[in-house]
C-alpha cells in the first residue's frame, strides 16, 4: 500500500512562530490518530506547509484524519485557515524530504556559526582599531623622547638647588631653636625669680597681718587697722615695683584674714543682715584664681606664635627638612589653641588688675571694722534660733543638723543623728517643722540660703529671740 503525503497549506504565509502555535495542537492530534496506522510528522517551514507522512492506513480513514487535524488546527487559530491536500508519495520522494529537511536544519545550524564568525569578526576589528591607536601614541610619544630627556636635567638642576636652599635653611631653623631655647631659659629663670619674690612678700605680708589676725577683737584699735591697710598698699606697691601683674595673693589673703575673723570671733550671728552683705559681699571679697602659675604657659604660647610668625616672614617654611616641617605642622594645628590660651590669659589679666582697682574698697571695709564692734555685744550673747521649715507632705524631709560647724544640708533620717523633731503641725497640705538650731550654729541668714538652694519650694521662717 503507498504511502500518503498529507499537506496542511496554510492559507496565508506565517511565521515560525505561528507555525509553533499550530505544531502542539496537532501532535496531540496525530499521538490520537496513532491507532490507524504509523504516522510520522514532518515539519517544512520553508514551504510553509506542515508534512503528514508515511501513513499506513486506509484512504477513507486518512480522509477522516486529514479532516479533523484541519479542524483543530483551525479552532485552534482562526486566524489561520488550513488548506489539507492528501496525494500518494513514493518512497524515493519521501526520502527526498527527509533529505531535504536534514539539509534544511544543517543549512540553519552553519548559518548560526556563520553569525558567530561574523560576531568574533566584528569584536576582532574593534580589537584591531584599538591597537591601531595605541600604535599611533606611542608613535607620537616617541617623539616626545627628546623633550623629555631636556626636562629630566631640567628637574635634576632644580634638585640641586633645592637641596642647597634646603641645607641653609636647615642651618637658619637651627639658629632659630638655638636662640630660642636661650629666651626660654631666661624666661623660665625669670619666671622662677618672681615666684620667690612673690613667695617671700607673702611671707612678710602674712607676718605684717599676723597681728591682725589674732588680736583680740574687744582690743583691736582703728590705728592698727589703718595700720595694716597702709601694709597691703605698700606690699601692692612692691609687688607692682616687681614687674607682677597681678596682686591677687594680696586679695585672697586679705579675704581669708577677714572672713576667718567674721567666722571665728562674730560666728556670722549678726543682728543686722544689710551689715553682713555689706562686709561679706563687697567686689573686692569675691573668690578669685591666682593666674600666676599660668603666666609660663602664656609664655610658651606667646613665643611659639611668635616663633612660627617668624618663620613665615622669612619664607622657611617650604624649605624646611623633613623632621621640622613635622613640628611645623604640630604647631601649625595648635595656633588656634595658642591663641585661645593668650587670649584667655589676656583676659584673666585684664579681669585682675580691674580687681586691682578695687584694693581702695579693702581699705574701706578694715576701716568698717569699727561698725562690727558694736556687734560684739550680739557675740557675747549669741541668739537662740528657731527654724520653722514648712515643706509640703510630699517633699522629702529637710533638716539642719543640732550644732553643725557648717552649712551642708543632709537627706538622712533625723533618727540616725539621734535627733528627733517634734510632731509636725498640720496646716493645709503642708507639714511644719520646728527646730531649735542652737546657739553656736549657722546663722539664720545662711541656713535660709542654703535651704532655698537645696529646696525652692518650701517655705521657711525664721525666727531670733535674744
């Protein structure tokens, strides 16, 4: 029986693709049809035509096969309708298609390497194109060989010079260290020869206001007073003879002097508070810090600015060796902390002999002395004080330790200091507490202060009987 060759001609052209498209559906068309004989399939895409042959069935059967592959060829693409054609082939045609198709897949197979070779050709010109230009540099960087050839002996020169520059330079920084370190040393002796007169006037101006210091009160005359006033403007005088900037020491001494007297002999019970502030709180009393000791460190500053200014002005710094220029840069980085600590020095300075001014105000507050003696009386018999601490029920509980030397203000329980305060007396929604502080203890003045201090919101009212 002869084989049949079955034809779907599609009725316009299609592409891979849509032969794709149709090429499921009909193998699952023709795996069906199996049972009417051996089917192979064969696709021609050149043609444009899908190939059934090889089929070993009857003819009326073929029809009907041929018939239903159309029909779901077309539901499943309307867009491309079949045209079936059905003939008897031989055997040698069907060889023919078969050898025809092979060649056809070898054809597209080389065609593909054919695309590689022209995709190598291609990167292989760019290869080429680029070696082209790089032949065409060193082309003209060959021709440049002579010019840089005359600027190698150029830099060479340069070099020579330099280093020349560079050893009289090195020579120069080194005068410039030695010099220095010789103003340092005088400096730092100088320095050292002030501290000891410095010393040795606060020992004698100590010595002059030993006596001062502990005279009995109830004698101490106005005399001796004024006495020891003319004392510190004559020690002021010296220390200013002395090349001192300051007189702080002066001042500190003579605060000491009078606060330890207010604190020892009038134990701060002073009837009159406007007398206290008057005394206590005058400019000249307020603490200050003796700068002295940082009268090196301003001149360590001072010189090295001036040092690295110098060296500026003289165009060195570019020819510096190696290991200067690294100290160079050191102190270069710490300019602004030199500057902010002669500046601040500056200040200091300045706030100090703007203090110096009030020395006028020490003498004033001595001669006043002999407004305190009427205070003595005060002394003799010290008040009995009474505080009366109003604090709300939900502030923690504040008290003033019996017979205290100073003012701290404890957060303890009353009981660990074996002292018991009285039943607090209600009063809204505060406690008040009562306590008698004694005689000999703060004054009422500073207990309230430091109070408030610790505690600004409670209330406190004091109370003096004589």
């Amino acid at each position: 029986m002869p084989d049949y060759l079955v034809e779907l001609n599609p009725k316009k052209n299609i592409d891979r693709k849509g032969m794709g498209r149709l090429k499921h559906p009909l193998q699952a068309m023709i795996a069906k049809a199996r049972r009417f004989g051996q089917v192979s399939v064969k696709y021609n895409t050149d043609e444009q035509s899908l190939l059934v042959a090889n089929f070993d069935g009857e003819i009326r059967d073929l029809n009907q096969f041929v018939n239903k592959l159309a029909a779901n060829a077309v539901n499943h693409d309307p867009r491309i309708p079949i045209s079936p054609e059905i003939r008897p082939i031989s055997p040698e045609e069907t060889q023919y298609q078969a050898d025809t198709l092979e060649l056809t897949e070898e054809i597209e197979s080389h065609q593909e390497t054919l695309i590689e070779y022209e995709s190598r050709i291609d990167a292989l010109e760019e290869q080429n194109k680029w070696c082209t230009e790089q032949i065409e540099h060193l082309e003209e960087f060959r021709g440049k060989e002579q010019e840089i050839s005359d600027l190698t002996k150029q830099l060479h020169s340069e070099k020579t010079n330099l280093s020349e520059r560079l050893i009289d330079s090195q020579k120069g920084f080194n005068a410039i260290q030695e010099e220095y370190g010789r103003m340092y040393g005088r400096i730092k002796t100088k320095n050292k020869k002030l501290q000891d007169q410095n010393s040795d006037l606060e020992q004698k101006l100590d010595q002059s206001l030993q006596k001062f210091v502990t005279k009995d009160p109830k004698q101490l005359r106005i005399e001796e007073v004024a006495e020891s006033a003319t004392a510190l403007q004559y020690y002021e005088q010296k220390l200013q003879e002395e090349g001192l900037e300051d007189i702080t020491d002066v001042f500190k001494i003579t605060k000491m002097t009078l606060v330890e007297y207010v604190n020892s002999e009038l134990h701060e019970n002073f009837q009159s508070e406007e007398l206290v502030k008057e005394i206590v709180n005058m400019p000249a009393f307020e603490e200050t810090i003796f700068y002295g000791t940082n009268f090196e460190t301003y001149n360590n500053a001072l010189k090295t600015l001036n040092f690295l200014e110098t060296l500026r002005n003289q165009g060195l710094i570019e020819t510096l060796p190696y290991g200067a220029k690294q100290i160079y840069d050191i102190m270069e980085s710490n300019l602004p902390e030199y500057k902010r600590t002669i500046a601040g020095f500056e200040s200091e300075r300045k706030r100090h002999n703007d203090l110096r001014t009030s020395a006028s105000e020490i003498t004033a507050a001595i001669k006043d002395y002999e407004k305190a003696i009427s205070l003595l009386q005060i002394i003799q018999n010290p008040p009995i004080v009474n505080m009366y601490i109003r604090i709300g029920e939900k502030e923690e509980l504040l008290y003033i330790p019996f017979g205290s030397d100073d003012s701290i203000l404890r957060h303890e329980s009353l009981e660990s200091m074996g002292v018991f305060l009285p039943e607090p007396k209600k009063e809204s929604d505060f406690s008040i507490y009562s306590l008698n502080v004694g005689k000999g203890a703060e004054t009422a003045m500073t207990i309230k202060k430091n109070i408030a201090s610790v505690l600004p919101k409670c209330r406190i009212i004091v109370e003096q009987e004589l």
